[in-house]
C-alpha cells in the first residue's frame, strides 16, 4: 500500500499544490483533533519544509477548489509558502467539492520548467475524497493525463481524513500514474519528514 513518503520527491523541479476547501473538509480527519483541510494544510507544510531542506531554488503554484476554484499564485520561499497556506486554511471549508474545476485551473496556471530524468514536476492534489459537482468523465481523465505528460508531471492525489475508501474511485481519476496517497493518521503525516 502506499504511504505519505511517496509524496517525497527529491528530484522534483517545480511543484503545484491543488487544495480541497470545501465544506467537507471541515469534517474531523482523524489525525491529532485536526479538521481533514487544518491537517492537510500541516501535510503541505511538511512538504515544504523538506523541499526548501533539499534547495532554496523551489517553486510552488497553488491552487484552492470548492464550488469553483481559484489560482492562489506562485511562491518561492518557504516562508511565503508557509504564510499562503496558513492563509488558506483560515478562510474555512465551505461550499460542495469540484474536481473539474480544480482540474481546469490547474491546467491553466502550471506551466512548469522542461523535465528531465532527474527533474520531475508533480502536482499535489489534497483532497477527502468527495467530489459533489463538477464530475471528471473519461474524456477529462484523458485530457488531464495528457496535460501532465506534455509537461513531464506526475500528480499525487493525496486523500486526507480517517474515512476514505482505497482505493477511491476519484482521486484516482486524479492520480497520474501512480495510486492515490492516504493520510489517515499522525503517523502518515509524520513519514513526510522522513
């Protein structure tokens, strides 16, 4: 099964942060008296943490999605990714859970440097699991794996909460080419440092 470490990639060149804020995600995640979006936001964080220990040369776009989405912007230190994220999960879940639309924002914001065999670009998609509008059909499934391989990208789909199924049907529609990631505990959040 996989676990929270595979979200580490040491030789990743641009990432791309794509953050579940609906209201589901206000729902208790099981991991340290945590909402499912307060220990997402403490994922990211770890992540980035460990980015900027590898190198200070890191960039990270952002993305939120409920009923709709939005790009959040670009950063380029740990502090400001940090600052964004705390932002984020202060502004509250609400409103239903589009995977389309956060899908669509992505692929109009992330433009990431050429790949290469040791510079791989990931997207890092956060989410319960819960998509309520907005379905992902087959034809965006294709256009989204399609997207990813122009660019050289991987995206780790990344479901956060202690109900999850595995697998789950749509963040595997997400996930690109590898299975979903499930953080259910303190002990998957804690293996991001690791």
């Amino acid at each position: 099964a996989s676990t929270a470490r595979e979200l580490l990639n040491k030789s990743d060149n641009e990432r791309s942060g794509v953050l579940s804020t609906a209201g589901s995600m206000g729902d208790p995640s099981g991991i340290g008296g945590l909402s499912r979006l307060a220990a997402a936001g403490e994922a990211l964080k770890l992540l980035v943490a460990e980015y900027f220990s590898i190198s200070s040369d890191v960039t990270i776009d952002f993305v939120t999605f409920t009923t709709g989405a939005a790009y959040r912007g670009q950063v380029s230190s740990q502090v400001d990714a940090e600052n964004l994220i705390n932002t984020i999960v202060g502004e509250g879940p609400q409103n239903l859970t589009n995977y389309e639309a956060a899908l669509d924002v992505t692929q109009a914001n992330y433009s990431p440097g050429v790949a290469s065999a040791n510079a791989i670009n990931t997207v890092y998609f956060l989410s319960d699991g819960k998509p309520n509008q907005g379905d992902v059909d087959a034809g965006e499934v294709t256009e989204w794996e399609t997207f990813l391989d122009g660019h050289g990208a991987n995206a780790i789909a990344v479901g956060v909460g202690s109900g999850l199924t595995d697998p789950d049907a749509d963040l595997e529609e997400v996930a690109y080419p590898a299975d979903p990631v499930y953080v259910r505990s303190e002990e998957h959040t804690s293996e991001l440092q690791t």
